[in-house]
C-alpha cells in the first residue's frame, strides 16, 4: 500500500534507473548487446526488486507510461553504443495489448534515430496465452517496423511449442532455471539441448540466461546454444558503464 503510493511518485522524483546487462557470442565471448533493466531505489527502503515493483506497476496502471519511458531512455543510451551493438526492452503485457504499442515504438525509433534492426522486444508467453487474432497482429506490427521478437523466460510458464509455430520469433531465451542446473541435473540438459535444435531447425537463434560459470558456457556452446548471458559475463550495470563496454567490445 504504502510502497505503491511511493510508485506512483517515484517517477517524478527520479527515483528510476535502467540498467544494463550484455549478452555474448557464445563462440566468440563478444558481446553482442544489452538488456535493458529497470531498477528503482526507494529513498528510505533502497534497490526495490522489479519482481516486486513491475507487478504493482501493472496493476495501478503506470506500466504503459513506465514502459514507454524504459523503451525512450534505452533507445537513447543504445544510439551512443557502436552499432553493431544491440539493445534488449522487456515489454509488460499490458504494454503489448495497450492498443498502440505499435506507434509507440515506431515513434521512439525515429526519435532515438537508431536502426530498427538493432532493437529487440521481449515478451513472454502470456501474452500469447489467449492467442488472439489481435495479438498475432501487434507482433507482425512490430516486426514489419523491422525490430526482433524474442520469447523470454522460455519453459518457465505455459509454454507451448505450438507458439513457435504460429509466430516467428527470432530468439528464445532459455530460462535460467534450465541453466543453473547445468551439469548436474541430466533432464535439465536434455531439455535445453531439444530446445537449440527446435529453435535452429526453425530458424531462431537460442540464448540461455543465467550463466555463471566457464563450464555451463561450454556445454551450452557444445550443444547448439548460440548466445548467452548471465553474471559469468556480466551483471546489469549503469548506462555510462554499458557504454564503455560496448565501446571495447572484448
Ligand atoms: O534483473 P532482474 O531482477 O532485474 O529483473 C527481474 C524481472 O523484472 C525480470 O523478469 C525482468 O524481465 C523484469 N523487468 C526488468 N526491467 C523491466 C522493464 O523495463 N519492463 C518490464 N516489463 N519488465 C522488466
Ligand atoms: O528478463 P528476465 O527475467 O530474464 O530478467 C533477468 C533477471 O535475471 C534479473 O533479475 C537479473 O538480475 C537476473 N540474472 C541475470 N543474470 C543472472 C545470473 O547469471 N545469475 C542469477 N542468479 N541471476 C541472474
Ligand atoms: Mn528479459
Ligand atoms: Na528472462
């Protein structure tokens, strides 16, 4: 109660931040973007986890105009990246079914003045979860602006295999819960392994999340996994460290 009081306010104050977490060519261990992530201190209580706040964000109704203003800050951060380096944007499902999304993202690249290609929405499967004609159309919306649709948080929810077939992504990304069982829980493999060969066999690029140490990279490297992120990489940092990286490119 109180802390959403404090929500609706933190805007104003300044109290939001996006952060930025690279992901990497498996392969090569260069780094190939960031995902943007918000994060928000709260003056007395400090970092407040986006588990925590996006959820009330969505139910008081400030998710859209949140969202509209993570997409616009990280757009602008990214056009002082090189631009071989891409951008990642969580978009909430009410974002997705606000009815003009569309436009929103349109206008943000035109003012951020970054190529469409190097910007990559991603959503999870509860936006698909009702499957309807309407949100098949926003997706080909956003992707005749010439931007890439990745399924987030893959195998975590309803996921359903059936999804990947009605609509093109161009990336899965591996849950993380998949990930940090890497070596020992055999299932876990199996499972991450059948995931890269659905995802190649129907043209999508596969990244796991969550990698912490040199021997998941490796595994998931062997069986197909093209790129991954995780603290082994690096964790989200603030904008004029991202940048810096991004500049360096390892
Ligand atoms: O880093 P981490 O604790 O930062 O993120 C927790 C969750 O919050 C993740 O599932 C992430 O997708 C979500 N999240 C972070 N930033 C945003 C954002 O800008 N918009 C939305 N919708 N979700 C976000
Ligand atoms: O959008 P998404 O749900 O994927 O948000 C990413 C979340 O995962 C964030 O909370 C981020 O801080 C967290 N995260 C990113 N990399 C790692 C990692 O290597 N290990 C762990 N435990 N958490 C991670
Ligand atoms: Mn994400
Ligand atoms: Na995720």
């Amino acid at each position: 109660r109180a802390l959403e009081v404090h929500l609706r306010a933190a805007h104003e104050a300044e109290e939001f931040e996006v952060h930025y977490q690279p992901w990497v060519d498996l392969r090569s261990g260069t780094v190939q973007g960031f995902e943007a992530l918000l994060r928000w201190t709260h003056p007395e209580r400090g970092p407040v986890s986006p588990a925590e706040f996006i959820p009330l964000a969505e139910n008081i109704g400030l998710i859209v105009p949140l969202g509209e203003w993570v997409l616009r800050r990280a757009c602008a951060d990214a056009a002082r990246w090189p631009e071989t380096v891409d951008i990642a944007i969580n978009l909430s499902p009410l974002q997705f079914r606000s009815g003009d999304i569309v436009r929103t993202v349109r206008s943000v690249l035109a003012d951020s003045g970054i190529a469409p290609a190097r910007l990559e929405l991603e959503i999870t499967e509860t936006v698909l979860l009702e499957d309807s004609p309407t949100n098949l159309a926003t997706l080909h919306g956003l992707r005749a602006l010439g931007v890439r649709i990745a399924m987030d948080d893959f195998g975590t929810g309803y996921s359903s295999i059936g999804y990947l077939r009605r609509f093109p992504f161009d990336k899965i990304k591996i849950d993380r819960s998949f990930v940090s069982e890497l070596p020992n829980d055999i299932d876990c493999l199996t499972i991450t392994r059948g995931v890269a060969d659905l995802a190649a066999g129907l043209g999508m690029s596969t990244i796991a999340e969550g990698i912490e140490t040199v021997e998941q990279q490796e595994i998931l490297r062997a069986i197909g996994c093209t790129l991954g992120q995780g603290y082994l990489f690096g964790a989200a940092m603030p904008a004029a460290r991202a940048e810096a990286m991004a500049r360096s490119r390892r």
